[in-house]
C-alpha cells in the first residue's frame, strides 16, 4: 500500500487513478464527509447510490459504481456500504462490511489502480488499516487529505 497526500479529487482528475473508493452509508444521501464532494462532483456516483434502497443493511459490504468521462479519460467511482447510519456516538463503520467491500473491489477492478480516503476512520471513527490486507498485491494508495 502507498501512502500519498493530495486531494483524492483532483488526484483522479489528472488520472493518477483508475477507480477511486469511498466508504459510507446505506441511507442513500451522501450528505458529508468525501461523500458529500463526490456527489457534488460525480452525480453519476450518487445516481448509482440512490438506484439501491435506502435503508436497505442488506448493503453492507456490498458496492455501487459509476464510470465517468474526466478529461484524462474514464474513472470509476465506487461507492461502499462500510456503515449503515451515521447516528449516535462510537464506531460506526462496520469492519465486515469493510472487508466485503475490499474484497468486490479486488474481484472487479484487479488490476486497476486504485485511490481511496482513510475510509471508515473519518466520520465513521474506525480502524482503516483492513483496506491493506484485502486489496494485497494491488496498486492501491491511501491518500491522506491535504490542499
């Protein structure tokens, strides 16, 4: 796993990156946090969010995706079910859904290369470093946000 900062946005933009990965909700509203940003930015994203069912815990651990059309060519956006709310006090990103989510990453985009945030240590306050044991052997990279 690499370990660069920037800002994943724009990183993917000037096509550092292949398929970017964002953890969240299972509620359909991308309203906060890196969620927020690519909504506003990647419509398609959350178009592919709310052709699922809100509400649905069902979702964790699995994935939705979007690929766009950016300057440097395509990019795929991918959504995971890492935490089915955003309520209440203490962790919660759920680290089998984590796990899950890896694994459908690893399974469709092999190969690929991938950036992500410090997914479900933000907002969710949880533990990221499971990313680095299921995307083994992959080019992934952290990015730790920074202007």
């Amino acid at each position: 796993m690499k370990v660069i900062k920037g800002d994943l946005i724009e990183l993917a933009l000037d096509g550092v990156f292949d398929v970017i990965l964002h953890g969240f909700n299972c509620q359909c509203v991308m309203g906060a946090g890196i969620a927020k940003v690519i909504k506003k930015q990647f419509p398609d994203a959350y178009d592919a969010d709310i052709n699922t069912h809100k509400g649905d815990k069902s979702k964790l651990g699995s994935i939705s995706f979007a690929t766009v059309n950016v300057e440097k060519g395509e990019l795929i956006i991918v959504n995971g079910y890492t935490q089915f709310h955003w309520l209440g006090s203490g962790v919660l990103v759920d680290y089998e859904a984590i796990r899950s989510v890896m694994k459908n990453v690893k399974s469709k985009f092999s190969g690929k290369r991938i950036g992500y945030p410090r997914i479900g240590a933000g907002l969710a306050k949880g533990d990221w470093e499971i990313i680095a044991q299921e995307l083994k052997g992959e080019n992934h990279t952290l990015v730790e946000f920074s202007q």
